[in-house]
C-alpha cells in the first residue's frame, strides 16, 4: 500500500503540474507575471508562478495520496517483484545526470564551450544519458539480487532509443503548441511530457526483460 500511495502521488502531482501548465502556456499570464489565490483568512494572495506551481504539486500529490489509500483499503497492491519502480528510478536517473549539463547551458543561454555546435551538444549529451541509464539500470537491478538484471537491461538497450526520440518529437511539439516561449509553464510542459513517456519507455523495457527472462531467452 505505501508503495501504491507513493507511486500515485508522483503521478498526481505530474498530472497536475501537466495540465495547469499547459493551460497557463495557452491561455495565461507569461514569465515574471504573478497570480491570485484566495487565503483560507480571506481576500486574495499573491504568488509568484514557481510558487504556484509548487501549490498545484502538493495538491496533486495530496489526491494521490488519498486515491491510494482508497485502492489500499479496496486491496490494490503493487507486485514488488516486478521493480518496474526501480527500473524507472535508475533510467530516469541515468538520464537526467547526462543531459543535465546541456539542459543547464540551455536554460541559462549560456554560449557552448570551445565553439561547441548545439548538434555535436545534443549528441553527446545523448549517448552519455543513454550509457549512464543502461548502467544505472543494471548495477541497481543487480545490486537488488534480481535475476531478470541482464534481460532488462538489454531490452533497455533496445526500447530506449525509440522512446527518447517519440518523447524529444512530443517535447517538441509541446513546445511548438506554446510558440516555443521560455515561460516556466513551456518548460514545465515540456519536462513532464518528456518524463512520462521516459517512464513509460522505461516500464516497458522491464516488461520485456521479465519477458525474456522467463521465457529463457536470456
């Protein structure tokens, strides 16, 4: 059951941030604006757009939370043994350490160093997210004592290209669909689109390797 709550209130949190970004991106104020909120003393508060970000967050998680405890009591249970958890936890990781630094130099418009293009950026960056996931996912899969380590991280091998380019083109689209902005909201959209179909990329990976482990091809 915790398993379950913690899960569902990443997800809520990721939904909620999602679509009030996405509305704000198509319809509301843009970078450096402030918002309204009523305060439980009454009257309006403002917040800056980071904080209320933050607020549509913890809301999120708060009905994830509370959704998982009504699936816990209805008996809703998460097989550990699968560890699609941490199959998504270390791919992620692996991820997000590689393509931190071109991220950094984007968000900050910083000028490459040594005449770098961003071509030649976006392809190391690249295949170091995607050597540091397949690492990530095996020595934690292996450190666990999980017999399917070495399918799932083969799988891994294969499913994670096609997912990271169906999730760059949907990033990409995100962000066309906002007018490619650098509002918080456009890159709020974008990461969390990005996040959901590495997670599901990543999910798949494991189901696979499972798969192929008990079926002896690995």
């Amino acid at each position: 059951m915790g398993r379950l709550c913690l899960w569902l209130m990443f997800a809520g949190s990721v939904v909620a941030v999602l679509t009030t970004a996405l509305f704000d991106g198509l319809s509301g104020p843009g970078f450096g604006e402030f918002y309204a909120i009523s305060s439980f003393a009454g009257g309006p508060v403002t917040v800056s757009e980071p904080g209320r970000y933050l607020v549509v967050a913890a809301v999120g998680a708060i009905v994830g939370l509370l959704t998982g405890v009504v699936l816990g009591i209805a008996g809703a249970r998460i097989d550990e043994r699968r560890r699609m958890g941490v199959t998504v936890v270390a791919g992620l990781g692996g991820c997000a350490v590689g393509v931190l630094p071109a991220l950094a130099l984007a968000y900050n418009a910083a000028e490459l160093p040594g005449g770098m293009t961003p071509l030649v950026l976006y392809a190391v960056t690249s295949a170091v997210a995607y050597g540091l996931a397949l690492a990530s996912v095996h020595w934690v899969l292996r450190a666990g004592g999980d017999p399917a380590a070495r399918a799932t991280t083969r799988t891994t091998a294969i499913v994670l290209p096609v997912g990271a380019v169906i999730a760059t083109l949907a990033g990409i689209g995100s962000a066309w669909l906002l007018g490619f902005s650098t509002t918080t909201s456009t890159w709020l959209v974008v990461v969390c689109v990005v996040l959901v179909l590495l997670s599901v990329t990543l999910a798949v990976a494991r189901a696979l390797g499972i798969g192929w482990h008990e079926s002896g091809r690995v």
